[in-house]
DNA sequence: GACATCACG
DNA sequence: GACGTACGTGATGTCC
C-alpha cells in the first residue's frame, strides 16, 4: 500500500526497548551456554504484546523499530562533550544488541538504522515524511527529545505507561507548543544528554521567556531589555553556548534514508522464521504462548544446560566419533540446519600454511556435539599416483569452494549463533580474506587462559590431554617433517577427515567443559571484556600490517657486513688465530685459556660464560672484548632485523604483519610473533635507525601514543602511596622524587647519578627487588644496594605494606590478581627453596605488569569505534604504546580521540588515584615518532 | 632441541 | 634457614 492520507505509521524507538527490557529483567542467560540474553528475552517479549495489542481495527498501516547506529553522530562533531557523561554500555549488553535487530526481523517487523545518525532523527525524518503525506503518526517512545515532533498527526505513545502524549501532553511538560520545545531545552539544557543550555536557567523560566518574547531567536537578539540583571547578563554572555544547544537538541528532518515510507508497510510474521529464532533463544514460555496463539506444535527445546557435569559422561569416546565427509550442498545444508539449531558450533579451518596472511583455505570443520563432526574439503588436491610432481587436479569429493563458503556465510556472520574456535583469532583472519566476518566468536584458548594462566599452556594439544584425558591425532605424520614435509591440502581427503573433524570435536567438548566454570572461577567479566573482545581488534591490525622499506634495511645491512668483517679481521689478528666470532665456545676459549684473561665463570652447560657483562669486564684488560662486544652488536642487528624483517615484507601488501600472542604471557601482556615487532631496537643510536625502515604510506604519517610511567603509577595507586600519588598529580620527576626522598638531596640539586640510582630502585620495586639484583644492576656491592633497599622501605613504608599482603594472598590462593580481576596463578609460591622466591618475586610484579596490560587492552578494544569514520589505522602494540598509520590532516583529531581513550580505558571499572598521563609523537617513520 | 645471547617494555 | 636471584617476552646462531 502506497503511504498516503488514512495511513498510520508507527515508529518504535529500538533503543528505549533494549534498555527498558534491559533494566526490567534479572540478568538471564542462555542454558545451554551461558549467552546473556535478559534483554532480548524483555524485547522480544515488549514487541510480541505489540504485535498483539496492534491488531484491532485501530492497527497500523505501517510499522518500523528504529536503532542508534555508531557512537560518533554529527553532534559530536558540533561538541564533542554531547552524551560525553553517559556511562558504557554495560558488558552483558553489548552482544545482545544485534540479537534485538534478528528478533525484530524474525517478527517481520522492518528494522531501520542508519551509521552516524541517532535513533531520534530517523524517527523525526519518517515522522515529517508522513505527515507531508496527510497520514498520522504514533511515535512509540516516551522521550522529551522526540515531544518537538508531536502535533499535525504526530502523537507519541508511552507504552509502559499506555499513555498518549499530544499537543497538550507536551505543553503540560514543557510550558510551550512543541515546535518551541527545542527553544525550551536550548535554554534549559539537558543533563542527561549532556547538553549545556544557559546557566541558572531551568525549563520553568525557560517557557516563560519564550512565552513572552515568542521564539528564541527573538529572545537573544532583545535579551537587552530582560529586566533580572543576572539573567539579561546569561543570555547576552552565553549566547553562542544557547545556540549551540539548540543545534543539539534539533532534530534532523532530512536524514539521507535508503528507504521510503512504502517499505515499511505491516507485514504478519512467518511461524516458520519466527518459531526457530525463539528456539534458538530458548524462550520457552513465549515460544509455547505464540505456538499456542497460531495453534502449532512448539518447537522442542533441550533442558540440559551443556557443559554440565551429568551431560558429559555422555559423550562417546573419541574412537566412536562419527566424521562426516560432507562433499555436496546437500549435505552441508543438513549441517546448517543443525546449527541453526543449537546456536552454536565449534570451527575449525585447515589450512596451507601456519601464516593467516598467505596461507590457503583447504577445508573447515564443524562439530555441534561431542562425538559428531564433519570436514568439508574444499581445496585438496588429487594425488598424483606414482608421479614425483603435485598434481594441480582437485581431488574428488569436494564442493565448489564459493558455493561453500556462500552457504557458511550466512551463519558465520548470524549474531545468534556462536562460532566456537580454538584460536579464533587464526580462523577469523583466514575467513575474513574469504569473505567472511566471522561472529559473534568464543575461544577456548581464551577461555583457559582466562581460568588457568600460569597453571599450564593453553595449546589444544595440552588441554585436551589435561582436561579430556585425549591425545589429538597428531598432524606430524600426515605433513611430514623437513624437506619432504607437504601442506594439507596434499592431505589425503579420508585422513583429513578424521583428523580435521576431530579438532573441532576436541574444541567443542573443551568448551563445554571451560565456559559453566568460567563464572565459578570469576573471570567471566575478565574473558567477555579483556580477552574475547580483542581477538576482531588484532585481527584487523595484524591483517592492516605495518609498511616496512626494503631498501633501507638492505643498505643498513651491506653497512652492517662491511664493518663486521673490519671488526672479525681485527679480532683474528689480536686473537692470533681465525675462529667464528659468534661461538661462545670458541670465544671463552680464547679468551680464558689461550689468552688467560681474569674471570672465566662457566655456565650450566659447563662452557665459558662471555656474556656483555662479563665482556665489559674484561675490556679493561684487553682491546679483545670490545671489539667483540661491537661485532656482536653489529651481529644482532642484521641478523634479526635487517636481514630477517626483509623476508617478512608480503609480497601482496608490501607490508609486515606480525602476528599477537593472546595467551602467550601470564601477566595478560601481548607477544608478538613473526616477526617480533615489539623488540625492534630503541636504546642505542645504531639500533634506532632500524626504525626508520618502518615508514607510513604516501600521505600518512606514524603517530605513537604511550603511556607515561603506567607502571609507577600502577604502584602508587594499588600500595596506596601518597607521596607518589601526590608526586604524579604534580607532575614530577617521580625518579628524582624518590630520589630527594630516600638521599635527602632537595630536588633542585639533583645529581643525574643520585637521579640513576633511583630509577634503578623504582624499577626495582616493579620487578619484587633483591639486594643481589640491584646490586648487579647498579654495580654497587651487595650490602650497600640492600642499604639502599631498607631505606626506601623506610621512607616508603606503604610498600613493603603492599608487597607482604601480595605475598601472604599468593600463599593462601595460589593467585595473585590485577586490578581488572585478572588471576595470574603462582603454583610454585609454596614450593621449596628457590623456586619459591622466583614465584614470589612473579606474584609482586604480575599485579602490576598485568593491570598495567588489562589497561592497554581495555583502550585498543574501544579504539576502533573511537576512531571510526577517520583516516586512521592502529597498526601495532608494544606494551604501554600505540602505534598508529594517519592521513596527515586528520593527526590532531587522531591523537585527540586515542590520547582520551588510552587516559580514561580504565573507566568505569575501576577508578585509579593516580591519573594516567599519554605522550605523542609523529613523523614519517617509526624513529620519528617514537 | 638445548643453550647462550640480546633486542624490547 | 638455605637457596639462587631482579619481572615479562621472542629470535637468532651454535652445537650436539
């Protein structure tokens, strides 16, 4: 029906539903795994007494629900403050967003968002839209900001209260007609919104300004001759903050919609659609009250919540598995019907190669219950016969590999179903070059590494041995080892199979037995907010790479070898004898036997130590040492850097991807990996040019954000000192501080040396300090650095306070834990002799390092959006830095919205004493803006 | 594959 | 009370 005069059109304000049914429910989930699901149960509910309320002779003709799209509007861009003190969306709401967007599909209901624009300002553009046309308009919503829109056919309903708000509704609220509301809140301003209005002025005196000069423009322009001093002085002081606000609170009329009144016409949901989708939710009550209404048989839905402890005796054992071998749609379709299903599904891809960004997509495998499995091949080759060359033919077998992929699509990006991964993180970038966004995701990996770090690896081979008692089917004897190792799409198909299907069998039986456990361990929050969400995050910068200039290292390596060689001839010579440099062995034998030089300590495999300590030593002694300790420098450089980050460039991209450990480290840092760029040299001139390599694209510049002292501060907040709490509120030098306090040295005459020793003492305290460490660090003898260790706990009592209570917690718990919730375990805390004190020495740091981490990470999960719509990219971490690629005129706003993220990532969670302070730098490479 | 060494925070 | 020792990583080359 074409919308015209005698239609009404009803807007549902999406957000309002969400979070009404948000707050009305206690937080549900899901049964069989534990998906937080409270508030689209409440939705789903609120649009089902809709449909029925809705359906009398007074029905709409057309109907929409209406969604914020995207934090950043374009009133953020007239104030960046606007909304700026609304609280984040709570953690067990944000993945049951999209799921309301399915539920109003799955009612047929037509469902409208639109990226940058708020909910409020579609719903005014269809709402002016159908009025032009003569139609009428009920806004469901009991929002002040959308009361401007009511009057000529515009009505709004309150739904909760089933009230109708119209002209008189509106003015009893506002003390004006609605088209002069927004003049009334431009003046009053709106807390909640965070809009500034004009100082001391409220809605009541607001309306009676209006009132009586007409509009607002009329107001400020003769606000000269209002007779309140204090308020003729406002409106004339704050003139532009007044007009600003109302630019606010206006609503915009001509949202560029990709829709037309006509597509929203009522349409009756489809049983067929709708049934499964709340089978899916497993709401039971209100699939059983609508199959009841339609008069059809209610789907049946599984009482056993899974991952409980009477559901697993039930699983077969792996040699009863059954693996399908699915080679046609046919059968796949059987598969995505299962999954449908259940609303999960373990995932598993196989592949030619272990590097996402050039490996080949060769079959994926999916489970949804133990002991029953497939493997979809799609691009094994056939075997050759007795022919040495591969052949190029495809195996038999197999589907299309787009036809594939086009049927997995659909599920893989459902925001109802669950994709279950070992490592998602790998699968994910290898789907996301197919085509594929995989999502939403859980990783068992992830899931151990939130409950057992510390305790063991979180390797599927490990976990599966440890909590399924399972050796995996090792992939060792089907690829082979060295030269005639093959790749697994030479695989035979029917080894594939079993070997394949049993992956994501493993991973789906380790789900269920991790995910009840989470919630026992208390690390759901650390999992959803710190570790789950950061898997897309990564993936997108490890796939965006870093540019890296060939040529450069390639000059700095030939510059490399040619002084090497210099140094090597030099060292023979005074060696009196040829040998290779970069033996240890050889070296200590030179040194301490045929030259006899002081010292000669061996190690634990019985050879020479020639470590740069033990070669600093000797350089007084000889003109040997040095040279060596400059070849080795020489020799560190091009070997790892300039030599092996040459065959990291990507042929395709001509950039270096490296790849991010998640699980890697037990304080929640990061590890990079292949290469390692979070070690490329800093600290020695030579090394730093290597940074020069990394360069931006043509128009870009690198911009690096770091946070400054996050680990001081860190300290200083969690032990509870006030000086340095005082002394990073000030901005001090917190080493020269810690220096003027412990040497008693007034501040203005520090020494760089007194200023050293601290520095090395604060660090020190980071890393649980010892008399002998500090005094190999400094140099000093032990008994004076462990003099200097009981002075700083004299002054600073606080933190021996603070380093007793972690200890005597690490004892009790076997755990220590980070501000964030994060556990770290310590097992060998109560071991004897030194492994203890190495354990205890882990259990001080790890609080620190790891809060300091769950920081870094709460920032570059929110980055994406707080970058959204710029041309920005965030290429790399490295612990307490970011680094990202920037089109050179938008660097100010970029580090203007990442300074903010980074400083504020640990709100609302926790609130720290201490401020976290960013510094900014950029430049056409990485030297540069670093 | 163990070990020594050294790059980073 | 003795034990060894600063915390957390990854890559490379040698040598077996």
């Amino acid at each position: 029906m074409k919308f015209g005069k005698g239609c009404h059109l009803h807007l549902i304000d999406g957000s309002a539903f969400i979070f009404r049914a948000y707050h009305a429910l206690p937080p549900l989930t899901r049964r069989s795994d534990g998906l937080p699901i409270g508030a689209v149960a409440g939705f789903c509910n609120m649009l089902h007494r809709y449909v029925t309320d809705n359906s009398g002779p007074d029905a709409p003709t057309h109907a929409a629900v209406i969604f914020d799209k995207g934090s950043h509007t374009f009133r953020n861009d007239l104030y960046d403050l606007y909304k700026a003190n609304r609280d984040a969306m709570p953690e067990d709401l944000r993945p049951q967003i999209p799921l309301t967007r399915t539920a109003t599909e799955a009612f047929n209901i037509a469902c409208e968002e639109l990226e940058g624009f708020e909910a409020d300002d579609i719903i005014a553009t269809l709402a002016c839209q159908a009025r032009e046309l003569g139609g009428r308009v009920t806004i469901i919503s009991s929002d002040k900001d959308l009361m401007q829109l009511v009057g000529g056919g515009v009505e709004m309903l309150d739904a909760m209260k089933n009230t109708v708000i119209d002209v008189e509704g509106v003015e009893a609220r506002f003390g004006v007609s609605p088209e002069r509301v927004v003049d009334v809140q431009a003046l009053a301003g709106d807390s909640v919104d965070n809009v500034p209005g004009a100082p001391g002025i409220g809605v009541k005196t607001a309306a009676l300004l209006i009132n009586e000069y007409g509009d607002l423009e009329t107001l400020l322009d003769r606000a000269e001759e209002i007779k309140q001093p204090k308020r003729r002085q406002t409106l004339i002081e704050m003139r532009a903050q007044i007009e600003l606000s109302k630019k606010l609170v206006q609503l915009d009329c001509n949202t560029p919609v990709d829709f037309t009144l006509d597509d929203l016409e009522v349409r009756e949901y489809d049983p067929d659609v709708l049934l499964p989708f709340l089978a899916e939710m497993e709401f039971r009550t209100l699939s059983r009250r609508i199959a009841e209404h339609l008069n059809v048989e209610p789907p049946v839905i599984s009482d056993a919540p899974i991952g409980d402890d009477s559901a697993t005796p039930d699983a077969p054992d792996f040699d009863q598995a059954t693996h399908d071998h699915i080679s046609d749609a046919a059968g796949l379709q059987t598969w995505i019907d299962l999954i449908h299903h259940r609303g999960y599904v373990a995932v598993d891809t196989e592949t030619t190669g272990l590097d996402e960004m050039t490996a080949d997509l060769v079959g994926i495998s999916l489970c949804v219950e133990p002991g029953h499995a497939c493997y979809i091949p799609l691009r094994h080759k056939a075997s050759a016969g007795s022919d040495l060359f591969a052949s190029d033919e495809l195996a038999e077998g197999q589907m299309p590999v787009d036809e594939a992929l086009a049927m997995l699509k659909p599920v893989f990006e459902d925001p109802a179903v669950i994709k279950i991964g070992q490592n998602m993180k790998f699968d994910a970038k290898i789907l996301a070059r197919n085509g594929i966004n995989v999502a939403p995701i859980d990783d068992t990996m992830l899931l151990s590494y939130a409950m057992h770090a510390g305790l063991h690896g979180h390797g599927m081979d490990a976990l599966s041995e440890r909590y399924l008692g399972h050796t995996p089917i090792p992939i060792k004897p089907l690829l082979g080892s060295g030269k005639s190792a093959i790749t697994f799409d030479k695989v035979p198909v029917a080894d594939a199979v079993r070997y394949a299907s049993e992956d994501a069998d493993i991973t789906l039986r380790l789900w269920q037995a991790f995910k009840p456990n989470l919630h026992r361990a208390q690390v759901t929050t650390v999992y959803e907010t710190l570790e789950r969400p950061l898997v897309p995050v990564l993936a997108q910068m490890e796939m965006h790479g870093i540019k890296v200039d060939r040529d450069t290292l390639s000059r700095m390596s030939s510059a490399f070898a040619q002084k090497m060689a210099a140094l090597e001839a030099e060292i023979h010579e005074l060696a009196g004898e040829t040998f290779n440099v970069g033996s240890p062995k050889q070296l200590g034998e030179i040194l301490f036997d045929k030259l006899s030089l002081p010292g000669g300590k061996r190690g634990k495999a019985g050879a020479y130590t020639t470590s740069v300590t033990v070669l600093e030593e000797l350089a007084t002694e000889h003109d040997l040492p040095g040279r060596v300790l400059d070849w080795r420098a020489l020799s560190k450089l091009k070997s790892t850097y300039t030599d092996a980050l040459q065959t990291h460039i990507n042929p395709e991209t001509g950039r270096v991807h490296t790849s991010y450990s998640i699980a890697g480290a037990n304080t929640g840092r990061l590890a990079s990996t292949d290469p390692n760029l979070q070690n490329i040299p800093v600290r020695s001139e030579e090394g730093r040019r290597i940074r020069e390599a990394f360069i931006a694209a043509p128009g870009n510049v690198l911009v690096s954000l770091d946070y400054s002292q996050i680990e001081l501060r860190i300290l200083a907040h969690m032990a509870d000192i006030d000086e340095l709490k005082q002394a990073f509120a000030d901005g001090l030098d917190i080493h020269a501080l810690t220096a003027s306090e412990m040497f008693n040295v007034p501040m203005d005459e520090m020494t760089p040396d007194i200023r050293r020793q601290a520095k090395a003492i604060n660090f020190g305290v980071i890393y649980g300090i010892s008399g002998f460490g500090l005094a190999r660090n400094l140099r000093i003898p032990r008994a004076e650095a462990q003099g200097f260790i009981d002075r700083y706990f004299e002054r600073f009592p606080g933190i021996r306070a603070y380093m007793d209570k972690t200890k005597a917690f690490a004892k009790e718990h076997e755990f220590v834990q980070t501000l964030f919730g994060r556990k770290i375990h310590t097992p060998e805390i109560n071991a004897k002799g030194p492994r203890a004190a190495f354990a205890y020495r882990a259990a001080i740091n790890a609080p620190i390092q790891g809060t300091a981490a769950d920081v870094i990470r709460r920032a570059m999960i929110r980055m994406p959006d707080a970058i959204e719509g710029l041309p920005a990219k965030m290429l790399l971490q490295v612990h307490d830095e970011l680094l990202f690629e920037v089109a050179e005129d938008a660097v100010d706003e970029v580090v203007a919205r990442a300074r903010d993220v980074m400083e504020s990532a640990p709100d609302p969670a926790v609130h720290l004493d201490v401020k976290l302070t960013v510094e900014a730098g950029q430049g056409p490479n990485w030297a540069a803006a670093h």
